[in-house]
C-alpha cells in the first residue's frame, strides 16, 4: 500500500499502514473539517500495548527529558498522515 490514499499509524517506531480515513466534523455545524487514519481494533490492541510496553520497561515513565525528546522528534501530522 503505498499509494496517496493509504493511511498510517506510527506504532512502535514504525509505520503500520491501512486502508480506512475517516472525516472529522465540527458538532455544532457539522463541517467537515479534515480527515484521519481509522484504526481497526487489532491497531489499536497492538498501539495500547507497545505503549504499555515503553511505560514499563523504557526510562519513558521516570526521565522527564526522554518524554520531551520523544514528543519533540515525533511524527508530524503530515507524515502521520492527515489531511485537511
């Protein structure tokens, strides 16, 4: 899948491609105003415990800089994958 429309999550220092997008809308005027990766529930178990892993056995929990780091070297929106 490596075309326009894929879609990815950034699970564990890679990428996991799928093929849904979803829009998101304003509630009050139901505007769409953009779109993102859809994860089934199998990404999401799979996103939960990589997370749950990084908590309990990295310094992530107890380093306040490696957290900063970390946020600060993500993935932007743009390589995540949304659009407006």
């Amino acid at each position: 899948m490596t075309d326009e429309n894929a879609v990815r999550h950034w699970i564990e220092g890679a990428w996991v491609l799928r093929s849904r997008r979803a829009t998101a809308s304003t509630p009050r005027r139901a505007r769409v105003i953009g779109t993102y990766a859809d994860a089934d529930a199998d990404v999401g178990h799979r996103a939960v415990d990589a997370a749950d892993r990084a908590f309990r056995d990295g310094t992530w929990s107890l380093d306040p800089m490696v957290r900063a780091t970390a946020l600060s070297t993500s993935p932007t929106p743009t390589t995540l994958g949304c659009r407006r």
